[in-house]
C-alpha cells in the first residue's frame, strides 16, 4: 500500500503537542498516511489556511468563516472554554466601558479571542484601538504601557497572576454565562476539501485515534507536550492540558456543534465576519 504524506499543521503549545503524541512518536497505527508536523503559531496557521497551503491545520474558529471553502471541520481536534477562555488583562480594573476606550494588545485578528473581544465590546475592530502583539509578548505590551489592556490566550490565563496584573474579564465565562452554558469555540481542526469524502474520513479516524490514545496514557503524554510548556512546571502544564483536550475534543458533540453556530452566527448579525456561515464536518 502506498505511504500517503500529509502536512499537518498545529501550535507548539503543549495541548496540540499531547493530542499528537500518539501520531509524533508512532505508538498508533497510521493507515497508510505518514503525517509532516508543522509547528506554528496559530494566527500564522490561520493566515496559511486562507492560501489552501496544508493539508490538515488547527485554526481558530473565528478563521474557520474565511477558509470553509477549503476547508471542512475535523470532528476531533476541539479548543473549547468550558466557563474560561481567553482573559483581558490590565495594570488595573477596567470596566467594559472603560475598555472601549483603551488601547489594547491582541494576539491576532483571526484569532477566536479577538472576534469573542468584538462581541463583548459590542464593537467591531474598527471603533476601538488595538495593537497586534504575538501571544507570549502581551503581558510584556501591558506593563510596558505599549497598551492599557491585554488580551491573552494559551498559557497566559494560567499565569497571569505572577505577570502583577488583574483581569477585567474572562470572555470564556462571559459566553457561557449569556449562550445557555454552552463553551466558547476557541478552535479545530480542519482538512483540506481536495480530499475526497472517504479519505477525509479515514484521516480523521487517526487524528481520533491519536486523541483518544493520549487521554489513555495520559502520564506519558502529559511528559511529552512538557517541551512545549513554556514557563510552566508538570502541574500546571497538566492542569493547561487538561482545559483544552477533553471530551469536548473528542467529538464537538450536538452542544459544540451548536456553540459554532451561535459564535460565527452572532458575528454576522453584528458584522463582525462577512459571511453567515454553517459549520461542515467530516462525518
């Protein structure tokens, strides 16, 4: 049988790194695929995703809008904010009032959190001031004054308390709180439409696979997304793990089916993404 290579773009954060363990170390069978892992970060992944450059990728949710042309959902590979998610940050407590008026460091304008901001605000990106700084430098932008509010992602809203700031609001809990407990999609994975149905299928029986594999050998998994763990012992990479490779990542389910919905559904009717767009998974 002939040996199928795949790009396979995802973050090297230690979330993405344990739900690949399986694939990255060959402890899962791969069916014929051989997988080229790309490590990015996830805005740099969401811009390849709009020029159809791999074949499989993590994207943000808020990207998914602009690529489903290419681009179907995977039905494994799920960042979901089960009551958290992305944080904004500051010197001091701001209110959403006030937060209109400041300036603030995102991490990405494709990125789930940056369209979760515009939907908190009531505002779209252009009524307020931003400033695009890559993810691990926005505690920096913040007590620098280079901006007045931080909004950040991935590690960061578990150490946020060591950086001498405060959060003003953690828009994972807001949207749950207003969408009937739903989670915030934060991200997927997705795979390229030239694939036909049934080879779109079986790819994603391995990347389930390799899902399901990690949350059975956990302890090993948990030892190999550590290189990726930046600033962040065993425990807390554990517990950061743990937030965003679930059940929820396992299968979308009907409730995270529908939180996609709702999120992309809400954009549009506030015109925040051009496009009112129906969510299209490999079944």
């Amino acid at each position: 049988m002939q040996t199928i290579t795949l790009t396979l773009g995802h973050s090297p954060d230690p979330d993405d790194a344990f739900m690949f363990y399986g694939l990255a170390k060959d402890l899962i069978p791969a069916n014929g695929f051989r997988f080229q892992h790309i490590l990015q970060d996830i805005q740099t992944l969401n811009e390849r995703a709009t020029r159809g450059e791999l074949d499989i990728s993590a994207v943000s949710i808020h990207a998914y809008a602009f690529v489903a042309r290419q681009y179907a959902l995977l039905p494994s590979g799920a960042s979901m904010g089960d009551g958290y998610g992305p944080m904004l940050v500051a010197k001091r407590q701001f209110s959403r009032e006030e937060i209109r008026g400041k300036r603030i460091a995102v991490p990405g304008t494709m990125t789930s959190a940056f369209l979760a901001l515009q939907l908190w605000l009531g505002l779209p990106a252009n009524e307020f001031q931003y400033i695009v700084v890559p993810f691990d430098q926005i505690f920096a932008a913040v007590r620098g004054g280079a901006a007045d509010v931080g909004l950040i992602i991935h590690e960061g809203q578990l150490t946020w308390k060591n950086e001498g700031l405060v959060v003003c609001q953690d828009l994972g809990l807001w949207w749950n709180d207003q969408n009937d407990g739903l989670p915030l999609p934060l991200g997927g994975n997705v795979i390229h439409k030239k694939f036909p149905p049934d080879v779109r299928r079986a790819i994603s029986n391995v990347l389930t696979a390799s899902i399901q594999y990690s949350l059975d050998h956990r302890v090993e998994a948990v030892q190999h997304a550590l290189q990726y763990a930046r600033d962040m012992g065993r425990d807390l990479a554990d517990k950061f793990v743990g937030m965003y490779v679930n059940h929820w990542t396992l299968d979308y389910g009907d409730r995270g089916r529908e939180s996609i919905r709702r999120f992309l559904g809400q954009a549009f009717d506030r015109g925040f993404i051009p496009h009112r767009q129906e969510p299209e998974f490999v079944v």
